[in-house]
C-alpha cells in the first residue's frame, strides 16, 4: 500500500511538471525566468535554497542591495526574507513587507505604498504572526518612526524604515541595538 502511495504521489507530480513545460513551450529564457519567478512569489516559495541564501547576504548591513534583487534572474520570497532579517514585532515586520514590495517582489507586484490589505496578505505568506489590530499596524509604525502617511490609507516607507531593514535587522548580529525598556521597578519607583 505505502507503495502505491508513493507511486501516485510520483505519478501527479510527473503529470504537473509535464503541465508546467507544455505551458512554457514556446517561451524563450527571459520569459521563461518571468513566469517562474512570478509564481514561486505568488507561492511564497524559495527558488533554489542557495540561490536565496546568497540574495539574502547581499542585503546584511553594510550593503546596498536593492539593486541586486532587480537584476537578479531568481526571486527572494517574503518569507526567505523574513527568516534572515528576523524582525522583533509588528512595526518591523510591517517596514519588511513595505520594503519587499518597493524593492524586491515580482515587477508586477511592486508598489511604493502599502495598506492593511498588504499586511495581512504578506504577514500570513511570511508566516508572521498577525497582529491583533491589522488596521492599527500601520499608524504604530509611522508613529515609531518607519513609514510616512501618503493619504487614502497608504503608508510609504521612509528612509528610517529603510534602513532598519537593510541596516538595522537582524538586531544583534552588527544591527542597530535594540531600543532599552525601562524595568517595571524603575517605572514604578518613577511614578510615586
């Protein structure tokens, strides 16, 4: 019976790759490249593990590379980039979803601005908690300084954002170190 299984499974997974290369008949390299990585993005998939390893590098601090993923042939998925950059909360992980979509994603889902619609899509591709408020999301992140407000609901990131995704995560691996909390002793030994 396990075999049958496992013969199946071959089976439906010959059939879709035969699908895949039927469809793709006719198209020539560039084509080819497009369409594969507009749907491993649509996806959230990781192209090759060691291609995306290698784009990931290329945004650790101290680095410009924004230019690197528009001309790169494989695409970085939200997620892949969610895992390296290792944001805390929603604030940061709202400044990588502005930034994957203004600099990273597929050319036909670029955009300069963001709404909630976008974090909610992006935090569940990238397997990141949602936050209790979705709509509030974008307002506590301007408000902490990485987006500014471009009406009509739209938050674009600011350079600060920018650079707390390029520069500043993961924090405490040469990030910018994280911003102290007072202790709830101080905070209250200040109150009376």
């Amino acid at each position: 019976m396990a075999l049958h299984m496992k013969t199946g499974k071959a089976d439906s997974e010959l059939e879709a790759i035969g699908t895949i290369l039927r469809a793709l008949d006719g198209l020539e390299g560039e084509s080819i490249q497009r369409v594969l990585d507009y749907v491993f993005g649509r996806l959230s998939l990781g192209q090759v593990r060691a291609t995306a390893t290698s784009q990931v590098a290329a945004i650790s601090p101290g680095t410009t590379a924004s230019s690197d993923f528009r001309h790169s042939q494989t695409q970085l998925s939200i997620r892949d980039l969610k895992e390296q950059k290792q944001p805390e909360s929603s604030n940061q992980m709202a400044a990588l979803v502005a930034y994957y979509l203004s600099e990273i994603a597929p050319e036909m889902e670029r955009k300069p601005s963001i709404n909630g619609s976008d974090l909610e899509k992006y935090f569940k591709q990238a397997g990141f908690k949602l936050p209790q408020k979705i709509p509030q999301t974008l307002p506590n992140a301007a408000a902490a300084g990485y987006f500014d407000a471009t009406g009509n609901g739209l938050y674009q990131l600011n350079p600060v954002g920018y650079n707390l995704v390029v520069h500043g995560l993961p924090r405490g691996r040469g990030g910018l170190a994280p911003a102290r909390k007072k202790s709830a002793a101080k905070r209250k030994s200040g109150r009376r």
